[in-house]
C-alpha cells in the first residue's frame, strides 16, 4: 500500500459522520481506484489540466484538504453520505456543496454512488467530483479531467459522449481525449 492510501484509509476512519460497513467499504475502494488512477497520469500532468490546478487536486485526493485551485486559503474536503434520494439526491449519484462555507466543501455522496457493481463508476465520479472540489461548478471541465486522467493511466476512458452534448461542451475550451 502506497504511503498516500495509507493516510486516505486513515483519513476515512476519522471522518465525523462518516457512514460505517458497506458505504464505506465502497468509498474507500471508490478513493483507492482514483488515486491509482491519479498516480499512474501524474508523471504526464504538469501542473494544470484542463485548468485544474494538479497539486491542489492531489492534495484534496490525497490529505482532504487543499490551497489553491478556485478558493483563497486552505480548503477541507468532507465527505457526506445521504441515506435517501431527497433534494439533489433525485438526481444525481454525487454532488459538491461550493464554495466552501467556513473553509468546507463537502461531496456529498447519495444512493446511486452505492449501486451494487458499479465499482468503475464510482472511481469515475470521484475523479470528476474532485475537480468541482478544486475548481468549482464547469462540468465540462469535470469531465475532460476526468476522461483524461482515465485515458492516461488505462488508455481509454468511460464515453460519456450523451452528458457532454446535453451540457453543450461541444462549443467550450474542454476536450475530451
């Protein structure tokens, strides 16, 4: 185990609130999966992708706290774990509470992250969350990060060619690989 899973699995453990059993089996695994991820695209990433700031991302991966990227000062990442699909939970598998409030950002983890065997899917969504974490709200841009760092590490990335024309990213300054 890698000295940054290490302090993620330890981070994890001393989150308040932090769902016990199954979620967080799951979300461990879901951090795992992204980090690997991360690690293996880091050494072609320089230090800005798709305008996401690279050392804030893998600090915000990594320790769950971040300088940088869209919000001045230090920055604390949470994780929040939703029992039901009320409010946003209706319609989405994750979602980031921005701009920070006292310092905070919170990923709010609804039902749908916790689909059974959609393991792949959650490291995808923790991927792309990690950039409104650090970047703020551009989805496109989420999803060119995203797709890029899966690309650099496996050599493909999950199509999500649907989602990126119904948020017209067509016409933007993101690309997919």
């Amino acid at each position: 185990m890698s000295p940054w899973r290490l302090i993620v699995a330890l981070c994890l453990c001393s989150v308040p609130g932090m769902a016990r059993g199954d979620e967080q089996i799951m979300l461990t695994r879901a951090l795992d999966g992204a980090i690997t991820q991360f690690e293996a695209a880091r050494p072609r990433l320089g230090q800005s992708l798709s305008g996401v700031d690279i050392g804030a991302y893998g600090d915000a991966l990594y320790r769950h706290r971040f300088a940088g990227g869209a919000w001045p000062g230090q920055t604390a990442l949470t994780f929040d774990i939703r029992p039901d699909n009320s409010g946003s939970c209706n319609r989405f598998a994750a979602f980031v509470r921005i701009p920070p409030q006292d310092g905070v950002v919170a990923l709010v983890l609804c039902p749908e992250f916790f689909s059974a065997g959609a393991d792949s899917l959650r490291q995808l969504t923790i991927l792309h969350e990690m950039v409104h974490v650090v970047a703020g709200r551009d989805e496109c841009q989420a999803m060119a990060f995203a797709a890029r760092i899966e690309q650099m590490a496996g050599g493909d990335y999950t199509p999500v060619d649907s989602y990126w024309q119904a948020q017209n990213c067509s016409g933007g300054p993101y690309r997919l690989p």
